[in-house]
C-alpha cells in the first residue's frame, strides 16, 4: 500500500524511517532559493549593502537558517535528529532583482541533510523577506530546491544551474 513512499507502512500509516541497518557516512546537501525583489528595492539594497532599517539582513538571515537547521527534527515529524557537524551559508545576486541563497549542511549520520538544508534556506529566505518588507510587500520567495547531495543513495550536483 506504501507505493514505494518511505515514511508509510504497509498500511498506508505514516512512520518514520528505520535507518538502523544503514551506514554512517559524510553526508552534505546544499538547498538554495531565490528572493526577487521589486527594481527599486534591489537598488536601495545594494546601496546600503544588504542592510535595512531592520539592520544586517545577510547576518540576520543566516542566524535564523542556523538555527532553524538545528530544530529541522522539530519541525518535520520524520526527520531523524542529527549531529550536524557544518552550516554553511552563501548569497549572490544573479540578475539585477534576485538575491540567491544557499544552505550547505554537512554531517556524519545514517540518513541524509537534505531537509536541514531546506528548512535552513527557507527560513534564510523568510528572515530576508521580514527584514525588507517595510520596503515592499512585492517581494517573493521562488526556486526552492535541493540542488546538491552526497554520502548516500543517488548523489547528485545541480548548483551549476541557475
């Protein structure tokens, strides 16, 4: 009945993963989202050097990524509590109005980091949105995504992409 879906049994209930028979390894993934801001608002951000009236939005985003990563298994009723050994966050403006941000999390465990990563860049992105809001409403969260991972089943490496 699980269609093949992991965290459903034979039943069709929802259950969390046994991953007592899988092997520890390094295991890191990297999520990325874009925040697009309106012309003008990009403008006024790279003037003041990704800083609002709210203060540092870079330093403020990746404060709430980190500890967002850290409280992932208590956001997300399957996820297996992790011994996060690395947080990583990265941003680039990739045309005139879109800031992308990257969540990179690394650990030695028996299950992979892809959902810290994206629970890490989402809450990066909403922190952006909140610290620039007063500017505009017009501002929008788009692309989120895993877009690398290693140390398990099907690694893969898509950071190339825009």
């Amino acid at each position: 009945m699980s269609d093949g879906l992991s965290h459903v049994d034979a039943e069709g209930r929802p259950r969390m993963v046994d991953v007592g028979d899988k092997a520890v390894t390094r295991r890191e993934a990297c999520a990325e989202a874009r925040v697009v801001f309106p012309r003008a608002v990009a403008e006024t951000l790279r003037v003041q050097h990704l800083r609002s009236a709210k203060g540092a939005v870079i330093d403020t985003a990746l404060i709430a990524g980190t500890l967002a990563v850290k409280r992932t298994h208590d956001l997300v009723p399957f996820c297996h509590p992790l011994p996060v050994e690395k947080i990583a966050f990265g941003h680039d403006w990739i045309d005139a109005d879109t800031l992308r941000l990257r969540c990179t999390v690394a650990a030695v465990a028996k299950t992979g980091v892809e959902m810290e990563a994206l629970i890490g860049v989402q809450i990066a992105a909403a922190t952006v949105y909140d610290m620039c809001k007063a500017l505009s409403h017009a501002i929008r969260i788009e692309g989120v995504a895993v877009v690398a991972k290693s140390g398990g089943r099907d690694d893969f490496d898509h950071r190339g992409a825009v």
